[in-house]
C-alpha cells in the first residue's frame, strides 16, 4: 500500500492545501474514495458510472483500496455491501438508474441496519424506450428508504461530498447511509477545475466500536438485529419493534443536521435571500439557474437563487424562511415528476407562490434561457412578485 498519514476530518475539509486537477465527475468520486481510507468496494459497472468503478478498481491494484470485486448484478452488489458493513468495514459502491431500481430492496434495509455506507448514485433515465440519459428522477423515490441524500451540483461537489459523506454517516448518533447523486453525463463525463486534497493524505480508519448495533465478527454471532426471535413469539412484539425501529432511523437522520452544518456548512447554499423573485433547485438546475439569474439581475430584475445540497433530511426550516420572502418561487428540474417541487410545497405555507419548473428529462439539457424565458413569462402574465 502507498505510504499515507491519517489527517482529521476538520484538517481534510478545511485546512489541507488543494492541488486544482483538470477531471469529470467519475475521476473526482474515485479520487475521493482514494481519501476517504475506504476498506472496501464493491461495483457492478453501469452506464454512467463505469469508469468510476474501473477506476477504483485500478486503485485496488495500487494499494489504496483493501479489498475490490465486481458484483453479479446490482441487487448481489448492494447486498454484498450491507455484508461488508454489517462485518465493520469501510464500504463504497455506485449505480445507476435500472441498477438502482434493481437494488432498490436494500437500500431500506441498509438504513434499518444503521450501515454507514456509501453509494454514489449516478442518475440516468430508467422509463421506456430505454435511455441511458441524464434524468434524476430516481432521487425523488430514493428519498424516503431512511438514508441520507445529498445533490451535487459539478465535480467539485462529488469530490467533497463523497468525503463529507462518510464523516457524517458514521457519526455515532448518526450511522446510516448516503446517496451522493449527481445528475449523469452533465456532471460524471463533464471535465471542470476540481480542488483535490493531498492524494497522501486520507481520512481515520472506520471505527466499528462506536456503531448502535453490534458489528458481526468471528467474536459476535450474527445476530444484530434478532437477539429474540421476536417474530416467532408475538405479532404485537414484532409489530411494535418494526415502528419503533422506523422512528430511530429518521430521529437519526434529524441527528445529522449539525453534523451537516459542520462539515457542509449547511444544507443549501444562498444568493441574493431577499430578492423578489427566487430559483429553489438542487444538482445541475442549480448551475444552470445561477447563469440565468445572473442575466436577469443584469436587465434589473431582482432574482435569488436558493441551491439545495441536502435532500434528506430536508432543510424544512431553511425553506420555510426563505420562502417567505419571494413572490415567486421557481423551482427547475431534471425530471418529469417535479419531486423537488413537491418537497417545497410541503413546506411552505402560500403553494401559489410556487411554479413547478422549468422542468426538462429522458436527457434534454436545461440552457439558462428556458428558465430566464419562463420566469419572464410568469411576470408578464401578471403573476405578483
């Protein structure tokens, strides 16, 4: 293995020199597994983030990953992976679209077993005709399984959310899993400035001690969950061990928010909070809506731009403030459900106040003038700001 020092989260984050390499989205995820001291990854390579797996494969050649293998499919990789952590190992893997709809079993049950891994989730369309194009519409049915969700914007975002991701996770009152997503092709085969930390530099070793539940080793039978088979005795029991189970997995979503606040700075990122008009969006549409607030700040019109980072736990009190504010709130997508759109309604008090798009999928691109072009409509028709 290459020679490296362990550096603290806090060092890594926000004291170590960063070097500027010129990547796409998948070599800066794989970068930051590279630091993130992981034990273990286990992929089944599927368009858009195959190179990311192969890329962490080549660094399992290298030394800088323990253990590699390339899974039967999605469903044996996810989990194979809930194995591995359930052992108290360090463990990544990535899917896509139809693979994550193919694994979409486990990932209730990584939350329910409180695993800290994570998945890098690398969004693409999954509806027929078949497409492998750029849509995330599988965040919006990924947000309620119990683990966390962050949204990156570009590669920058990956890189340090992918690190961001496993301080958090493993937090002791915390200890559940991640989807990092990007929305695919525009971020995981986009080449853009990425700020990399030391590459001899990585995070502490995963410390299975301080996990809720007990890790299964050769010394600990594996029994993590069913000390009792309470199954067997009484539908009551059972019943009301399931509940109370689902209500601590989301007590310790709640729990993450100031560890999000530490090591993110917080779920969302805000420019301009008094402005008259305000874009709420996350991933991609965030940068895409920067440029369009950008030119119309430029003609006058007063516009902001929320960018959310963090969809699970939702940043409910953050949107409900900023919310109050605005006159309109445009909230643009890439997906046809408008997910993201729901979730803000659910949370603010004058829905009329909120327009659901622009919202483009099945791969179309979102040009800053779609939104600018729809925004403008909206005040011409008469809409009050």
């Amino acid at each position: 293995m290459p020679e490296r020092r362990v550096v603290s989260p806090e060092y890594m984050l926000f004291d170590a020199p960063r070097e500027k390499k010129y990547l796409i989205g998948n070599e800066a995820v794989a970068e930051a597994a590279k630091r993130a001291n992981v034990d273990m990854a286990i992929v089944y390579p599927i368009t858009p983030q195959s190179e990311a797996t192969h890329i962490i494969g080549d660094m399992y050649a290298q030394g800088y990953i323990r253990d590699y293998y390339r899974g039967e499919d999605e469903f044996n990789v996810m989990s194979a992976v809930a194995g591995a952590a359930m052992g108290g190992v360090r463990v990544f893997t990535a899917t896509s679209g139809p693979g994550t709809l193919r694994a979409f079993e486990m990932f209730p049950v990584w939350a329910g077993h409180r695993l800290p891994i994570v998945c890098a989730f690398m969004t693409r369309g999954v509806n027929s005709p078949l497409s492998i194009q750029p849509d995330n519409i599988e965040i919006g049915w990924l947000a309620d399984t119990g683990m966390l969700i962050f949204h990156a914007e570009d590669p920058q975002d990956f890189f340090d959310m992918t690190l961001q991701a496993y301080i958090i996770a493993e937090q002791p009152e915390v200890h559940l899993p991640v989807g990092v997503c990007v929305d695919g092709f525009f971020v995981t085969h986009t080449r853009e400035i990425v700020e990399l930390t030391p590459e001899d530099e990585m995070l502490p070793p995963y410390d299975p001690s301080v996990s809720p539940v007990v890790a299964m080793d050769m010394e600990t039978v594996p029994v993590r969950h069913m000390k009792d088979p309470f199954v067997m005795k009484s539908n009551y029991i059972s019943y009301n061990t399931h509940a109370s189970w689902q209500q601590e997995v989301r007590a310790a979503a709640e729990r993450a928010r100031k560890h999000i606040y530490k090591y993110m700075g917080g779920p969302i990122e805000v420019t301009h909070p008094d402005a008259e008009i305000m874009f709420m969006t996350s991933g991609t549409a965030a940068a895409q809506a920067r440029v369009a607030m950008e030119r119309m700040r430029a003609e006058g019109i007063d516009v902001g731009l929320v960018k959310i980072k963090v969809i699970r736990p939702f940043p409910e009190k953050e949107i409900a403030e900023l919310a109050e504010v605005p006159g309109i709130i445009i909230v643009p997508e890439h997906n046809i459900t408008g997910w993201l759109a729901r979730e803000i309604r659910s949370r603010v008090n004058n829905n009329s106040k909120i327009y659901s798009g622009p919202r483009v999928f099945g791969g179309m691109t979102m040009p800053p003038e779609v939104i600018v072009k729809e925004t403008k409509k909206l005040l011409q028709a008469g809409v009050a700001v």
